[in-house]
C-alpha cells in the first residue's frame, strides 16, 4: 500500500497525527476527502482540509481545538464543525447521503457509510478518500474510480442524475475541467447538455449558483473558463438578454493582464477584486436596469453591486480621459471611482493618453492624503461642519497643483482656503 499521505507538507502531517489519535481515542475512522485527496494526488498545494468522521464530528472537532488551543465553530444543524489553525479550516463532518425532495432543492441529510458519503460526490476525481485512522493510515479509498480518471485526465459524474439533482455541478464541471486542462468525460458531458437542455440552471438557488461563478472568477485565469460556459449556457442563467461578443472575450484577456500587473504592484492602496472587474466585462453589454435585476437576483454585496453599476455607468465618460491634461482633472474624474472600475477602464481603452493618465493615477494622485486632520481644523477654530470635506477636497487639490509637502504649508493653504470660503458666504 502506498501511503498517500507522504508528500503532505511536515506541518500538515503533524496535524493530521495529532488528529488521527484523537479519533482513535474516541472509537472512530475518520478520513480526509475530496478536492483535498485530488489536489495531494496531484501534489498540488494544500491549503484547507476536509474530514469525514464515522462518529460524532463536532465532539473530535472540539477535542482538537482544545488539544492545539485554536478557534472552533460548530454548525449544529448540519453536524459539522469547523477548526481554524494557522490560516487554513479544518472542516470536520458526519459521512452522510444526501436525498433531493426534488431536482436543484437543498438536499436532504442521513447519516450513512463513507461509500455513501463519497457516492454523494460530483465527480469522481472529487470522490476519493484518504483513511486517517491508526490501522490503515495513509490507505486510499477509491470505489469509483477517481484516480484513474484523474490519470486519464477525466471529469466524469457518479451517476446519470448528477446535474440535474444538482444543477450547480455543470458550473463546478467547467471549472475543474477548466483549471486542470481535462476533459468532460463522453457520458458526462451528454448528460451535462441534457441537463442544460432542460433548463436546469434555472431551478436552482441563484445564491448557489453566484456562489460557484465567483469560484470561477476568482481562478488566476478566468477568460477561458468564461469563454466555456458562454459556449455552453450563453450566461443565460445570469439573464436571457445577454449575449458575449469576441471583443468581450478579448477585453477579458486585456482585464487579466492589466490584472496580472497591478495585483502585483504592492504600491496600490488595496489589492483589486479582480472578479469583480470580469463579472462587470460580462455584464457590460446589458441595460442599467437588466444589470441591476441580475445583481437583485443573484444577491450581490452591496458594496458590489456599487463597483459593477459604477464601471457600467463611468464607461463612456472614461473616454474623455484621453483629453485630460492637467493631474488635477485627472485625479478629480478618477478619485471618485473604485480601483476595480479604474482597472476596467485601462484594459477597455488601448488609447496611450488616456492609459498614461490612468497610470499616473495609481502611481500617484491616489496616494494623496492630508497632513492635516480633523483635530487641526478643530485647532485652527473651525467647529466640525460639512465644510470640513470641502477644506480637504481643496487641500489635495493644492497639494497637487502647488505641490505642497508639510503639515506647515497645509495649515498656511487651509487658512487661506478659510479665507476664500468666508469671503464667499
Ligand atoms: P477547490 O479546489 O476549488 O476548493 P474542492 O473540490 O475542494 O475545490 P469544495 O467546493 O471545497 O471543492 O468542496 C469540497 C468537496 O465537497 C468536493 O471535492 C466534492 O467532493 C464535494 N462537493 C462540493 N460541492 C459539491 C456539489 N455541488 N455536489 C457534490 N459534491 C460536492
């Protein structure tokens, strides 16, 4: 037997030891399963980790948080339980079946047997076990067929109702498809189009579904998984009206590798959300109001559904960027603007003028901050007041058209931006 445990990094192993005699402790097998057993097979990173006990998962999961002094959180109704160590989770649950009371319903939960509980899987490659228990540690468990097809570089469903019970698996099939180079399997990719044939997307939770397209946009190269599931489903999931044109796929392209340069510029303030900037990319082509239905729909952050409208509604006027010439016109049009929406601009627009304005922006005008707070202004005999936001709005401005530098010329311009604004009331 080999162990496949071997080649998990040193910190993993004595984790999984620790975790290991634990269980045998308390009388149960436990095993670690899923795109974790795929990704060490594949010798991939390890980064999270999922357990599957024969026993109660939330008494094991507690013991262990004790035993390394870590946070634990448990998730009573579904009999799972999660430990936090050193960045990654430690998910800990019952091997279960799960029944659908019908198709793209949230299923169903029962205890059950671990070939039940990977027979529940989507795909086989994601339906392998790696046993954790004292007897047989390091032992492979592979009753249908994971690894060969992981060799054969194949996506292949466990059984003929897979999509259909689970409509969010075809998204989940083009995403590992995708990210490892494989193939749908023959079989698997009839009854994914039956699936798709039936409309199948459209009866799941639209949550879930949200939920496995940001998976997606997240991948570090997104454009061809993007370009899959328009060849597939036409993003009609999404809304009905959309409809992805080869200039799309290409601004994609451009998005990753305006992308690919500024996340690693650590200069930036924050590091963009780069999926938000594809998801704005596939939506662009819809009205206000249908871009507006499909973030309701699918309930996005507000915070993101601000970035998506604002790249939408700032596209057309981030043309006159290109005529901007002075940095004070430059940081006004673009300070109001998120990183995300100024990233889309820059891969939209190839123009050399209006990307060297962009550039400079994120170079310098958006470090720009005030030496001065609100206390100085307090100091200087200014009660606080909406004034305030305008004072700084005009101290920017003078430090970037004056060039001012130390808190002393702030104070001096502040006093004289009192002036003026006095004079004016
Ligand atoms: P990633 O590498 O992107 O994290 P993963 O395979 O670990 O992918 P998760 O979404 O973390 O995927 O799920 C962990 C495991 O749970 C999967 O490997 C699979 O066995 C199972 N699983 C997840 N989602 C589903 C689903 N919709 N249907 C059936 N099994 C699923």
């Amino acid at each position: 037997m080999v162990n496949k445990l071997k080649k998990i990094p040193p910190e993993f192993k004595k984790l999984l030891k620790v975790t290991s005699r634990l269980s045998r402790d308390l009388g149960y097998d436990i095993y670690l399963v899923g795109g974790i057993v795929r990704d060490l097979i594949l010798e991939r990173g390890v980064f999270d980790l999922d357990i599957v006990v024969q026993g109660d998962a939330i008494k094991l999961a507690e013991k262990l948080s004790k035993k390394l002094k870590v946070d634990f959180v448990r998730h009573h109704s579904f009999g799972t339980a999660t430990v936090a160590w050193k960045g990654h989770k430690i998910d800990f649950a019952l091997a279960r079946t799960e029944k659908y009371s019908h198709w793209g319903a949230l299923p169903k939960v029962k205890p059950a047997s671990l070939a039940e509980d990977l027979l529940r899987r989507d795909f086989t490659i994601n339906a392998m076990a790696i046993s954790l228990s004292q007897e047989d540690y390091g032992r492979l468990v592979d009753l249908y067929g994971g690894m060969s097809d992981l060799k054969k570089g194949l996506i292949r469903v466990l059984h003929q109702n897979s999509f259909l019970e689970d409509p969010t698996r075809i998204l989940r099939a083009i995403r590992f498809q995708q990210r490892f180079g494989f193939k749908l399997q023959t079989q698997t990719f009839l009854l994914l189009k039956q699936a798709l044939k039936k409309k199948a997307l459209i009866w799941v939770n639209p949550h879930r579904l949200r939920d496995e397209l940001i998976l997606i946009l997240k991948e570090p190269k997104p454009c061809g998984y993007i370009r899959k599931i328009d060849q597939l489903t036409r993003f009609h999931f999404l809304s009905p009206r959309l409809k992805l044109t080869d200039s799309d796929f290409k601004l994609c392209k451009r998005i990753s590798q305006v992308l690919q340069y500024y996340q690693q510029d650590n200069r930036l303030p924050r590091q963009p959300q780069g999926w938000l900037i594809y998801l704005a990319a596939i939506l662009k082509g819809l009205s206000f109001k249908a871009i507006e239905k499909v973030l309701d729909d699918f309930a996005f952050k507000k915070g993101e559904r601000m970035i998506v409208i604002s790249i939408r509604k700032g596209l057309l006027k981030a043309k006159k960027l290109k005529l901007l010439a002075s940095p004070k016109a430059v940081y006004c049009f673009l300070n109001p603007y998120s990183l995300e929406a100024i990233l889309f601009f820059y891969a939209f627009y190839p123009q050399i003028r209006l990307r060297r304005n962009i550039e400079y922006f994120l170079a310098e005008l958006i470090h720009k901050r005030t030496e001065l707070n609100g206390h100085d202004l307090k100091a200087l005999g200014l009660e606080p007041s909406r004034l305030y936001g305008r004072i700084f709005k005009s101290l920017i401005y003078a430090k970037i058209t004056k060039g001012l530098k130390t808190k002393s010329e702030e104070v001096k311009e502040a006093r004289s931006i009192l002036r003026r604004l006095t004079r004016e009331k």
